[in-house]
C-alpha cells in the first residue's frame, strides 16, 4: 500500500472519515484498523500515533458524530412559538428528521447509534447521551411540562417525556419489523412531517388528559 502524501492534520482527517464509515458500516467490534488504515491511505500505525488506539478513534468519530446530528438542524425549544403545542409539533417533526433521514451533515450517527443498542462500548452511549440524547431530553422535558400546565409527579413526567421520545425513535429501531409489518418507516422528509404530524397530535391529546386529571 502506498501511503498518501499530505500534512499530518490532513493524515488525522483522513483517519477520521475513514473510520467513520468503518464504525458506521460494521460496528466497532468488527472494524479492522488495517481496513481504516488502508482507506485513509495512512501505515497502520497512523491510528496509534493521531489517536492512540483503536477505542479512543471510535471516540473521536462519535464526538463529531453527536456534533454533525444536533446541529444538522436547529433543535426546536420552548419560547420559539406561542403555544407550547406548537412547539411540541415542531419538536417531534424535527426528531423525526433526524433519527430517519441520514444525510451529508450527519452520515455516521444513526448506523453508530444501531450498533451501539447492539453492542454497547465503554464511553460512546455515554458521549450521545451527553452531547446529543441529553439536551434532547432536557428540552422535551420542558416542553411536557409546559403542555400539561400543571404539577407532576417525577415518575409520572418522566414517564410522557420519555413516552413522547419513544414515539420519535421507534420508527427508526424498529424499522425492520415495521416493514415486514407492511408499515415500512418513511424515508422522505415529507413522508417524515406526515407521521410526524399523526405521532405529535396523539402525544398532545395524551397530554391533554393529564391536564386534565387531578394529582398523580
């Protein structure tokens, strides 16, 4: 193999993207450095010197990754719309988005994020969760409790947060099974904001009746 020329941040780049696809396309257990190497056109030793090894690579993918997924598209949040509803219609069109559609900002993250529900690692669901699962929450939790309009207790909260959430995703992580159910998830962005828009109105009416009921 020959090794490409070029600056040692471009070697790093190169070593980045390279894996990426490598992560994205198998899983870190079956990624080969050799193959990533090879693809980057980089010695093998490459990865040893930029990153130190193989599991801090599979970091350092996952790091861009989380970045290029959350900022693909601005988050909707609470105070960008009047009524709380809307925002909550806005929220979930824009999850949707993200979670179904892999496109140039962000190619790697929905295939990493499979492989990890497969086969977790050390440090990886932990950075989604801080860089990207996290805010997510967080804002979907305010936008909950905005809709409801009234106290909750902290079970019951978490419980639609995490409802709503589910919502979003289960097209996506259970995309093979819905298919051969003759429901196969949407792949365009129209097709996205229709589901969306069924999946949001369900959530508020649910919400609705807990603003609605007395203490949990």
């Amino acid at each position: 193999m020959a090794r490409a020329s070029g600056t040692t941040d471009d070697t790093r780049e190169r070593l980045l993207h390279a894996a990426g696809e490598e992560f994205a396309r198998v899983g870190f257990p079956a990624a080969s450095v050799r193959s990533i190497c090879d693809t980057a056109g980089a010695n093998v030793s490459a990865v040893k010197y930029h990153y130190g090894s193989k599991e801090d690579l599979y970091l350092a993918v996952w790091a861009v990754a989380a970045e290029q997924m959350v900022s693909a598209e601005p988050m909707p949040r609470l105070g960008d719309r009047e009524d709380p509803k809307d925002v909550l219609r806005d929220f979930v069109a824009w999850f949707m988005r993200l979670v179904l559609t892999e496109n140039k900002t962000h190619p790697w993250a929905g295939r990493l994020l499979a492989h990890e529900t497969v086969t977790p690692t050390p440090g990886a669901l932990e950075m989604f969760v801080r860089h990207c699962a996290g805010p997510i929450k967080d804002e979907m939790s305010r936008i909950v409790k905005a809709v409801v309009g009234r106290p909750l207790g902290k079970k019951t909260h978490d419980d639609l947060v995490f409802g709503v959430i589910a919502l979003c995703v289960n097209a996506k992580h259970s995309g093979e099974i819905l298919t051969k159910l003759g429901h196969p998830p949407p792949t365009s962005r129209a097709g996205i904001n229709r589901m969306a828009r069924v999946l949001a109105e369900f959530a508020i009416g649910g919400l609705a009746g807990f603003a609605d009921q007395g203490d949990d």
